[in-house]
C-alpha cells in the first residue's frame, strides 16, 4: 500500500528534476525534426508555386497565341512568389504527336509518321531559385525548382 501512496503523491526525491532533464534532452532533436518539416513545406509550396507558373504560361499562350514577352510576363506574375522566372524563354516548335511525347519536326510542311501535318506547340519554362532555412546534412532538397509546359497553338 506505501508503494501506491508514494506514487499517488509525486517523485520522491530522487526522481525529481528527471522531466526538466529529460525534455532538455529531446528539444533539440524535436526542434531539428520541425524545422526540417517547415522545410520541406515551404520547398513542396515552391514547387507548386513553379508549376502553376508554367501552366499560366501556357494559358496564356493558349488564349493569346504566340508572343515570347507576353507568355514570360504571364510566368512571372502568375503567383506573388518573388524570383520566379520564365527561364529558359518560350520556345515554339512544330512537332507531331506520338507515343513517346512530342516529336519535333523542321517545319510546318513536313509530314508526321502518320500522314498527318504537325502542329504548332510553344514550350514554357519557369524556374525558381531555392535556399534553405539551415543546412540539413543528408537532406538533399534542389537549388532550383523548375517546371515545363507544352500546349499545342494549332
């Protein structure tokens, strides 16, 4: 029955200080697993951000047709994020359809495998440039996101 009561009642004296220490302990592992965790939030939201910037290029060339400027301008306010680029620049290029993707053909007057005409696809590129908060040994994240679109204009 002592043993019951003691615990009931709290640490004995030589159990005390035991939770201070042991917490010391664990927060800089927990306080590493957190910020390698708001880490790779803000690189996964980067990513994104990088996406949807090569998809609003696309758009816009979709909408607007050809125009480098345009389609870079587009790229680069597609989102608030700072530094994101339409790099390399929009590029456009005949090119005829196939299992592999897009094959790029010399122009318009050449024929695809098919019989068919090819047509007339802009590629855009967006990139963002990536720093990290800490540096995390073994945790390799990219320096630079980048993404690509291709749409067919016609």
């Amino acid at each position: 029955m002592r043993g019951i009561r003691r615990g009931i009642a709290g640490p004995t004296r030589g159990q005390r200080g035991t939770a201070a220490l042991e917490f010391g302990l664990a927060i800089p592992f927990l306080l590493t697993v957190l910020m390698g965790a708001v880490e790779l939030g803000f690189a996964i939201y980067e990513g994104m951000q990088v996406y949807v910037a090569a998809e609003a290029g696309a758009l816009y060339a979709g909408q607007n047709g050809w125009s480098s400027a345009g389609i870079s301008t587009a790229v680069t306010n597609a989102t608030a994020t700072t530094g994101l680029t339409a790099t390399p620049a929009p590029t456009q290029f005949w090119g005829c359809p196939s299992e592999g993707g897009i094959t790029t053909v010399a122009s318009s007057s050449t024929k695809c495998g098919n019989g068919n005409s090819p047509g007339l696809y802009v590629q855009v590129n967006a990139s963002l440039g990536h720093s990290t908060i800490l540096p995390y040994p073994g945790l390799s994240l990219p320096t630079t996101f980048t993404a690509t679109s291709v749409i067919r204009l016609n």
